[in-house]
C-alpha cells in the first residue's frame, strides 16, 4: 500500500479475503516469495506441460 502497510487477498470460487492483519499477512508473502523462487520460467512450464500432455489423447 502507499504507507507500505501490507495485505492479502485470496479467493475461492464462493468468497474473496483481505487480509490486513501484519501476523497473518507475513507468512503468505512468505510463501509467494518461496514459490516464485522454485517456479520455472514460462518457456520451461509450457515445455514441461506439452511434456506430460503427450501421453494424453
């Protein structure tokens, strides 16, 4: 935010959070944060899905 306060927000298909709340915010920045770190590149998700689709009709 423009005070650099942080907050979350996540959906489901019935309901949509915000999260404002320091405590609870931290740890799911920590886990975006871990899963950018492991997530391939788009090229490399794209090759590794054609990969795994080839054994699919």
């Amino acid at each position: 935010m423009s005070d650099r306060s942080l907050m979350s927000y996540a959906e489901s298909a019935q309901w949509g959070h915000v999260e404002r709340d320091g405590a609870s915010v931290l740890p799911v920045l920590a886990a975006y944060h871990q899963l950018q770190a492991e997530a391939l590149y788009q090229s490399a998700t794209v090759a590794a899905i054609q990969q795994l689709r080839k054994g699919i009709p």
